[in-house]
C-alpha cells in the first residue's frame, strides 16, 4: 500500500471525490481527512489521532530508548550489585520490561500533541482552510488513482508518500 496526499480548496469537492473513490473500490476506512478548525468535514472520514500526531513514530522510539534504558540500568544493578543484595536474572527481566513501559507511556504522552511531521509539507494549505485527503491504495493502483482525481478536481495538487513507507497507520 502506498498513501497518496491530495489538498482540495472545499468540503463540497472533497465530498465529490470521496465518493468517486467509493465507486473506484477504495474503502472508506483507507480514506483519511485533516482540515482546520473552521473547516467542517462532516460527512468524510475524519483522520484518527494516530494520523494526525507523531504517536506512533513517538511510542516506537520511546518504547526503544525506555527497553534499551532498562536494560542498561539492570546490566549494571546485576554486575554491581548493592551490598547485601542479591540481583537475579528476573530482576533484569522486569526492571527491562518497566523501562519500556515506562519509555512508551511518556513518549506517546509527547507524540499525542505534536503534529504528524510527514505532513508538514501540507501545512500551509491546512491553515488557508483547504482539506488534506490521504488515500491509501495499492502499489499497482496509485497512478490511476491519481488520474481519477485530477479528473474530478483539476485543482487538486496530488502528492504520492515516501516511496520506501508503508501506509501506516
């Protein structure tokens, strides 16, 4: 799957072109809408929170940095030792496992308010109060994807993501 970006000037278009993909077989749960606050977009698939922030790029860099702290500190707990304490190999288990935890929550407590970075690019046509429709198709189908909205919309500016990434989430 790849995700194709596409800024349209109204709700109305955006209403147009959606439907046009439902008749092209796209499903509605591949199709991802974000507009500013004074736009509304009733009646489209509003993008999710994971859509819309950094959670999950966040939650797997938290979740490595908190499993990789953890497992330091219980390296250097198990090879130094406090007096009169004994350290085994379950300790090393769960003081890993709570530093991942622990890494994961405070790192999707930061994603959870930043903004998505891959869509920086389309910032600007946000704020002017265009939408901003992601689409997520098959590899083989995103130039005649493309073609079908050009032809509903010869505004829209149709932008396909990062050859290399996936259409996650």
């Amino acid at each position: 799957m790849r995700r194709v970006y596409f800024l349209l000037p109204t709700p109305q278009r955006a209403r147009r072109i959606v439907g046009e993909l439902l008749m092209q077989r796209i499903e509605w749960r591949h199709m991802h809408v974000i507009a500013n606050e004074n736009v509304s977009i009733d009646g489209l698939p509003q993008a999710s929170l994971a859509q819309r922030s950094d959670l999950l790029v966040s939650l797997a860099r938290g979740t490595a940095v908190g499993c990789a702290t953890g497992l330091l500190v219980a390296l250097i707990a198990f090879v130094v030792p406090p007096e009169d304490l004994r350290i085994a190999s379950g300790t090393v288990v769960i003081l890993a496992l709570s530093g991942t935890g622990f890494g994961a929550w405070v790192a999707a407590m930061i994603g959870v308010d930043m903004p998505n970075s891959r869509l920086k690019r389309f910032e600007a046509g946000i704020l002017r109060g265009e939408l901003l429709i992601m689409i997520d198709v098959p590899k083989e189908r995103v130039a005649e994807i493309e073609q079908v909205i050009t032809l509903q919309n010869a505004q829209a500016h149709v932008e396909e993501g990062d050859p290399g990434m996936p259409a996650i989430p």
